[in-house]
C-alpha cells in the first residue's frame, strides 16, 4: 500500500509540474505532492493500530482520490474531463473526515443527523 502511494504520490506531482511553466513547476509539483501525500502517509500510520483502521482506510481512500485531480493539468479531453470532474471531491471528502474522526464512520441516530 506504501509503495502504491508513493507511486501516485509522485505521478501526480509530475503530471502537475510538467503542465506549468518552468518557474512554477516546482512550487506546483510539491504542492500536488502534499496534497495526495498527507492523506495517504497519514491513513498508513492510522493503520497501525487497530482502533484507527476504519479511519485509515478512510484516509487512503481519500488520498488516491484526491490523486485523480492532477488530471485535470492534462492535455488529453478524456483525462482533463476526468480531473475536473475529481476536483467535486475534495470538499464532501473533507467534510465526511471531520464527521467520521476518530471513529471512522458515521454514527447512526442523533449524531448523523
């Protein structure tokens, strides 16, 4: 799962950097980097202890999604379409972390509501 997500990690850098102007590009890249990474690093260490696995999971889920948003920076229609698509993420994603920490899911009753 680690490896996986340094691949991702680093293809969406990449994807982000090289569709910017060479003075941009690095600012750009790492910024792509750490928004992909952080979820990912930190949904890997939510997995070490049992208590945090759904959250983990969560994490990760969120992380590879995020991923998908460097698309966007591409020059294909398909992809493009794809990553401007996958910019809707972020924000119910967000909100769902906030709602589910520490727990990792959604209580039912009164708390969902």
């Amino acid at each position: 799962m680690a490896l996986a997500g340094v691949v991702v990690s680093i293809a969406a850098a990449v994807l982000a950097a090289s569709s910017v102007a060479s003075d941009a590009a690095f600012g750009r890249g790492l910024l792509e980097l750490l928004v992909v990474g952080t979820p990912i690093a930190a949904g890997i260490y939510a997995l070490r202890a049992p208590t945090n696995r759904k959250f983990g999971i969560a994490l990760l889920l969120i992380g590879f999604m995020w991923s998908l948003t460097a698309l966007a920076e591409s020059s294909s229609d398909v992809a493009h379409t794809i990553g401007r698509l996958a910019t809707w993420l972020p924000f119910p994603c967000v909100v769902y972390l906030l709602l589910a920490f520490p727990n990792g899911r959604i209580d039912a009753g009164l708390d969902r509501a």
